[in-house]
C-alpha cells in the first residue's frame, strides 16, 4: 500500500508545472527523488500539515491490540520502575528547551488530554484499531519552551533491545504539533499494559508503527540528528534501514 500511494504521489507531483525543469537538476533530484526524502516531500506537499489520519468509531475497536517490537524492556531499572507501579517513573524534557521538565504520572494525568480512535499500521504487514487516550505533544512542548533551534524530537526509551542499544526515535516539529500526536498514557479506556508501552508511549497518527516509541522515559529537543546512535533518527533506522519518515 505505501509503494503504491509513493508511486501516485509521484505521477501527481510530476504532473505540477516547473517539476521536469526541478527534477532535472542532478544534486536536487538526488536528494528529492530518493525514496524518503520524495515521500515526505510529497506528502506533505499535497496534504495539509495538520490533516488528520482517520479516526474509527468504538464499535469497530480490534478485539486484541498487538504489541509492536518489544513486549518487555525487562531490565532491572524497568522493573524496579513495574514493581513501584511507576510511583518513582518521571518524564524528562530537555535539551533545547527553556524550562526542563520532569513530569510524574499523576501530573501527566492531570493535564488536558485527548482521545481518538485510530488505526496502528505495523511495518510487518498487519493492522490494529485501538482508542488512545494521552496529552497532546504540543502542550508539552509548549510548558517546556522550545528553543529556536530546536528542529527535532529525540525520543529515549526504557528497552535497551536486549543488547545493551537503547531503542530511540525521531520525529520533527511538524509532526510534534500535530493535533492528533500525544503522549499516551490508556488504550482501551485502561492504563497501558507492559506489552502496549506502560507507562508511556508516543502517537503519532499518520507514520507507521515503529514510530511510536514505547516505554518513554526522555523526550530531547536537538538541531540535528547526526549525534544521537549511528546518526541515522531511530533505532531501526540505524541497524536495519528503516526509512526515517514513514508516513502514511
């Protein structure tokens, strides 16, 4: 299905006046034209930055949410976190931003939040409708105070993958204000399970699933990418591949 839509993206885009004249630039069509950097472009060419990803109604909510990637970062500071019933847990905000937060559970809770019935699209092929319930991103953002330097979203998490490589994702200011992109802290009108991300994890409505980053335990605001892991924006990224923006 994102072959096809990168494909009619390309026949739309190819079809606007002056793009034959821009893509046959070498440099630009390098770097427009290459699978990721072409999908995003278009993407959000043709559709409005704030453009909500559909929503569902609670009758057509999938009897069983699957958990994506990792079902138990299972590390002794995890658990230690589980055993306390995420009592101890805080959300840091930092990097650039000018006011650093660290923001308990109950205060998260305590904020205007969102819901919204959506539909998870799993990299490996299968899908899930499942009501989400969390804070949206922008008002996070906006106690913090981003600097204006600030460019990107760096998400750290609990899972270290089993290997000592801490699991992290990306996403940029675009996608951080969007409406429908929250911290979500309930799926199903119950607090996350283990599997699901407990006690926090990220939405963001319109990329697959392996952006959603799970077990949240630091959200950094940076200019460039380059030096968090291998530079590449995510943990898939950086040891399998994975395209950075995977929108939808």
């Amino acid at each position: 299905m994102i072959l096809t839509r990168r494909s009619l993206l390309l026949g739309a885009i190819a079809s606007l006046a002056g793009c034959d004249r821009l893509a046959s630039t070498p440099s630009v069509r390098e770097a427009l034209f290459s699978a990721e950097n072409f999908h995003k472009w278009a993407q959000r060419s043709l559709m409005a930055r704030d453009a909500l990803a559909r929503e569902f109604r609670p009758d057509q909510i999938s009897p069983i949410f699957r958990a994506n990637g990792t079902a138990n970062p299972n590390t002794p500071a995890y658990k230690a976190l589980w055993r306390g019933g995420f009592a101890d847990w805080r959300l840091r905000i930092d990097g650039l931003v000018t006011r650093p937060l660290s923001l308990s559970l109950p205060q998260l809770h305590a904020l205007p939040h969102r819901e919204q019935i959506t539909r998870h699209d799993c990299v490996e092929g299968w899908s899930a409708i499942g009501k989400w319930r969390g804070v949206p991103l922008k008002t996070i953002l906006d106690g913090a105070g981003l600097r204006d330097t600030a460019r990107y979203l760096v998400f750290h998490c609990a899972d270290n993958m089993g290997a000592g490589l801490p699991y992290y994702e990306s996403i940029d200011l675009i996608d951080a204000f969007h409406p429908q992109t929250i911290l979500a802290f309930a799926l199903n009108d119950r607090p996350l399970s283990v599997a699901n991300g407990a006690p926090l994890r990220l939405r963001v409505e319109r990329q697959l699933g392996y952006k959603q980053a799970k077990y949240l335990m630091r959200i950094e605001a940076v200019q460039h990418l380059s030096a968090i892991g291998a530079g590449k924006g995510g943990y898939w990224e950086d040891h399998a591949g994975y395209d950075w923006y995977a929108g939808i």
